[in-house]
C-alpha cells in the first residue's frame, strides 16, 4: 500500500466545487448555510467577495446520501490518504483475491496488525509518471550539494503512521467525497473578479427571488450587466449563464452544468407558489430557448425553496438535484497519480502552518530533498498546472510570475477584497477611505496606497510578496497601468497612477456624445459578442488594455472613464470612444472638425489594435460559448461599420482581419 501510495498508480479524488451565483440580495449565503448545515443568522449579511465552505458536508460515494462532516473532527491532511485508502484498500483486496499465490516484494509495508497491504501492478498515469530508480537515486546523489532552505517532513515512516491513523479510524471505509461552496457575492464591483476562480471544474448554481418577477426593476442598481438595458432578474440570469460560459474552458461537451434556484418562497401566498414556479420557470426557459449554451441548462428541474427554512422539503430536492449532477460530472472519481502525493502532502502541511507563497525555487527544492519520491523537472511542471487546474494552488509560466507559486488559492480571495469590495466594506480608516472614494470616482489607485492597504492585519499574508502579487492583478487586468509620454522628448514617463476598471460603478452623465460624438464627426464600428450580455470583466480587461496604449481624455473638468465607458485621446485632432450597450462593444472615431478629415490609417490601426485585443482577451477565457464556432472566440467579430460615410476610410475599415467578417450598415 505504502509503494502504491508513494510511487505508481492512481487514486481516485472525489471532489466537487459547487459554485453559487446570482443578483445581490437573493440569499444565495443563506442556502450555502442551510445546504452545509450551518446556522442561518436573522438579517441580511452580504457576502465581501467571495466565501469558502469546505469541510462541513459531502456526498457518500457507495449511497449518493448528503452526509454532514463535524467541523471539530475535520483535518484537511488527512483527506489525501483517505481518497487514496478509499481506492486502494478495495484495490489491493480484489487483486489478493484474483492472485491468491502471487509472490510478494519483501519492500511492502507492514501494518500495525502484521497483515501486509499490497499494491496491484504498476499503472503510469497521463499527467504525472513515476521516476525510474535510476532517476531516483541521480537525485538522491545530488542531494549533498543543495543548500537547502527547506525541510522536508514527508518522510516513509511519517507517511506511514498517518496512514496507520487513517486505517484504525475506519473513517475511509465510508467513501465520502467532499463538497466545496464557494458562494460569490452578487455586487457589480466583483464581477470582474470571479474570472479568476470559475472553473469547468464545478457545478454552478444561479440563484434568483421568485418572490419577483422575471423582468421587474431592481431597484437602487448604479450599475449592471449589459450597461444601457434595465436592471431586471432577467438581466442578471443571461449575465451569470454568459459569465459562468465565458470564462470556463472547454473540456467537456455541456460541462459545466448550471443549475437555476428560485428563492424567497415564503414571501408568495401557499396557495400561489405552484402557478409562480410555473410562471417563473417558463420565463426562464423562454429566456435561454435560442442560447447557445443551452445544453450546458438544467432546465428539467423547477426548484423553488425557502433558503431560510431547512424543513422546507424542496431543500432535499435541491440536495437530490445537486448530487445527481454531481455523480455525472466527469471529474468526480477523477483519477488522480499516486506519484504528486508527497509533493502534495509537503504543500499541505506547509499551508497548515499558514505558508501561503513559495518560490519557485523553494518547491523544486522541496521536490528534490523528498525522502521518499522526486519528481523529474518535467513532471513537477505537470504538477504546477494540473493542481492549478483542480485549483489547489495559483502558478502562471509567464517571465513575470513564473518564479512563485501561490500554495494557498485563499490567498487570491483576499488580495481581491483588500481593494475590490462594495462600499459597505470600506475601511473606516481616514486615509484609506480617501483611496476607495477616489477608486469609485474615478477608477485610480497608486501602487503605495495599495501597499498601505495591504499593511493592515487582515492582509498581512500578502506584504511579503506584494510586486509579485501586484503583477498578478496587472497580468488578470484587474489592475491597468496608464502609458504617460513626455510631450517634448517622447520618452515614457514612470506610472504613478493605476486604474481598477471594476471599481468605476458612475455612468457617463457627461455632454461628450451628444455634442462631440455627432454623425458628422465620428464614424462607428460595433464588434458584436455572441451572448446576449457581454460579462463586465470582457470590457474592463479592453479598457485596461486601451489605457496602457492611449490617454485618458479629459471633457467638462472629468475624465471620461465610467463602468463601460471610455474616452481617450489619440492626437490633437482624433479622439477614440469604446463603451459597451448590450451584447456590443462600440468603437467610435472621433475628429475634431469633421469624419471626412479622419485619416484612414489611424481608423484603421486603432481598429486593428482592437481586434487583436480581443482576440488575446477571447483566447485567454478559451469560451464555451463559441464551442461549435470554428476559430472558438468570444466574438464572433462581425464588424458593423454603423456610421461612415466617408469611401477611403470605409474601404481600408471593411479590410478583413484575421478572418473577421465586417458588415456595412
């Protein structure tokens, strides 16, 4: 068992992420409590950020029962040995019984009971192979050399009493695989956030009040998907499903699935509530009946609950919903390789010590100190990107910030919500204040504010390593640098200034289109997204991209950056407009006097740079939703030349680029 463990091999990880989305105020925390068996707290308590349940329930794999864990008996160390004992105990006994007479290597363990616990014939996994003795041993001889800065405490006999622990609990006899709420706060300013950690990995709930209807005002909304529509429910369900599409990978046809819960059903009349789930779910279907992401639905299952009410029999409709779908998700079982398990254990144990970076150095260091299996250079690059991709850790190969690996994905969570929070979060300390204040106004922050921020007890953890982590939040354009020129040498001039898109919640109220953005001025080209919505981060990340290539214009005393907004200017005479109206990311060109004096190269090199912006932004979400498309970008890039009337710009706009086909209105 311990060989099996330790080298080839796989195991089966039994894990589900369930995602809970949806509108502000729909009591999508109230049902994570109640689905996890927490109290429910009397009140409204919005959620900063993002919150994590983990630990508190899970699925019994044999009878797909709702099992609740006992918080005070939970040790995320030891649930590695249990998903691998829940796999291999049943493993090893069914190949004793086939091979009754085989042989058995004098190298298997012993447990404390004398019986011997075997491992079946070696099987290489895809992701990750087991190191020949030969490579072992090389690695073993270099070991003297290293100056080591690290300790490692995974040793065969560490491993083995743990397992032992394991083995006498009896606790891996019942498979129980774990279930994760992650539950996503619904204001505006987090949207661009969520990007970071949705993954095809999961199971998404969209939770919305049925108490409302479907296409009803919500109220008291400064800002909202799709920017110039009316705030409805409606509005907020395409904005989440195209979301949740957009910035998922595609690995599995319909996957990940999206499950819709109506809540708020104490507040309709008993006798009312079979006509309003119906009245509800047929909008809904209505809403999503042409939707290219239809087969990702689930639209069979009409769930309406009071999210507050755990004897409401409806919640073991949506517990029954949840672990069917999650029996079907092809990760769950997930056949993981048995060789990463003592890097695996190593990070653990570090995180459990409250480590939340290491270098890169320091994990290759760790890997090749092992006492008990090292990882060739290749293999310890397959295990930085398969556990980023199950999402236990956070590490991008880029020159950048290939040179750390975040070994606590947690740590993301709070480096968002130090700065990207609702205004019910702001600090109430004078100075940082100012800072949120001047983010909301007019989108800036400056590097040293952040790192005030970041001197505060709750985000200690990140201070250490604040230029990496800075260019993180640059590199997931959650932060955008303003290129600034000096006017007479040309040269670049250092950023003292960076903008946060997301936290920019004021619409444009200035006079700017109306009286500068006139047909005879400006020419207008809209780049059309494939969803009904276009997610705020799809935006966001093109306005952080034309901040670093352009500057800010300046009109009536303000600078035009707004939530979907943005002006700059490109020289003395031609002025640049991208905002954002439904499913359509507008460009205009603007010229001072007249459209007839725009210089066809500048439209279309400004064109150009766009198309190649979104295109990088397309292929870093890698969509569902264009899954069918052949080239599988976000937008489909049909290009509507809306308003120019001048032949030598329209001609050199309507050039294709890059396969984009450009339509004239």
């Amino acid at each position: 068992m311990l060989n099996r463990l330790l080298g080839s091999g796989t195991y089966a990880s039994f894990d589900m992420r369930c995602m809970v989305t949806g509108q502000f105020g729909v009591g999508k925390s109230s049902l994570v409590k109640l689905l996890a068996g927490d109290i429910v707290p009397e009140g409204r308590h919005p959620t900063d950020g993002i919150s994590l349940i983990e630990g508190r329930c899970g699925l019994d794999v044999e009878t797909r029962s709702w099992i609740y864990i006992d918080p005070e008996t939970y040790n995320a160390l030891d649930v590695v040995y249990n998903k691998v004992l829940m796999t291999s105990v049943e493993e090893v006994e069914r190949q004793e019984s086939e091979k009754p007479f085989e042989q058995l290597p004098e190298s298997n363990p012993v447990r404390s009971d004398d019986n011997i616990m075997t491992s079946g014939p070696s099987q290489q996994p895809l992701a990750v192979k087991s190191l020949s003795p030969q490579m072992s041993d090389s690695v073993s001889q270099r070991r003297p050399e290293l100056k080591t800065r690290m300790q490692s405490k995974m040793t065969r006999e560490e491993i083995r009493k743990k397992m032992e622990k394991v083995l006498k609990s009896g606790n891996y006899k019942m498979k129980v695989g774990r279930l994760i709420f992650w539950d996503f706060g619904g204001q505006y300013v987090y949207y661009t956030t969520h990007q970071t950690f949705m993954t095809f990995r999961a199971l998404f709930l969209v939770v919305f009040d049925g108490s409302k209807q479907l296409h009803e005002i919500v109220p008291d909304v400064l800002c909202f998907p799709g920017q110039h529509m009316t705030p409805t429910p409606a509005v907020f369900l395409q904005h989440w499903v195209n979301s949740i599409l957009t910035y998922c990978k595609v690995v599995y046809v319909g996957i990940p699935k999206i499950l819709f819960v109506a809540t708020h059903k104490d507040k309709v009349l008993m006798e009312d509530v079979e006509s309003k789930r119906e009245q509800l779910y047929n909008g809904v279907e209505e809403l999503f009946k042409d939707h290219e992401g239809r087969n990702h639905l689930i639209l069979t299952q009409r769930i309406f609950v009071n999210a507050r009410d755990k004897t409401d029999p409806e919640i073991e409709v949506l517990k029954k919903t949840i672990t069917d779908l999650t029996f079907e998700h092809p990760c769950w079982g997930e056949q993981m390789p048995n060789a990463c398990v003592p890097l695996e254990l190593e990070i653990a144990e570090l995180v459990a010590e409250g480590k939340q970076i290491l270098s890169l150095e320091d994990v290759e260091e760790l890997n090749a100190i092992s006492k008990v299996s090292v990882l060739s250079p290749d293999q310890l690059k397959d295990f930085l990107h398969f556990n980023h991709s199950l999402g236990k850790i956070v590490y991008f190969e880029t020159p950048q910030l290939g040179n750390y690996v975040i070994i606590n994905p947690l740590l993301m969570v709070e480096v968002m919500r130090s700065f990207v929070t609702d205004k019910v979060f702001w600090p109430k300390e004078t100075r940082m204040q100012e800072t949120f204040k001047r983010m909301s106004e007019s989108g800036t922050i400056r590097r040293e504010d952040l790192y005030f921020i970041w001197e505060q007890k709750d985000f200690s953890a990140i201070l250490p390593y604040k230029e990496f982590i800075f260019n993180i939040l640059i590199y997931l354009d959650i932060l955008a640098e303003q290129r600034r020129y000096d006017t007479i040498t040309g040269s670049r001039l250092p950023v003292e200034n960076f903008f946060v898109p997301c936290m920019v919640i004021e619409r444009n109220t200035t006079s700017f289109m109306d009286k500068e953005c006139t047909p005879e001025r400006a020419i207008c080209l809209a780049f059309l997204f494939k969803g009904t919505i276009i997610p705020p981060a799809l935006p966001n990340r093109l306005i952080s991209a034309c901040l670093s290539m352009w500057t800010l214009k300046k009109y009536e005393e303000r600078t035009l950056l707004f939530s979907g907004f943005i002006g700059l200017s490109f020289d003395k005479s031609h002025d640049i407009v991208v905002c954002v109206e439904g499913n359509k990311i507008l460009l205009y060109i603007v010229h001072k006097i007249s459209s007839w004096l725009i210089v066809p190269d500048i439209a279309t090199g400004v064109k150009e740079c766009l198309v190649i912006t979104m295109e990088r932004i397309s292929d870093f979400y890698q969509s569902t939703i264009m899954q069918h498309a052949a080239n599988n970008h976000l937008f489909t890039l049909n290009i509507h030349v809306l308003r120019c009337n001048v032949s030598s710009v329209k001609r050199k706009l309507c050039r294709p680029v890059n396969g984009c086909v450009t339509n004239i209105n």
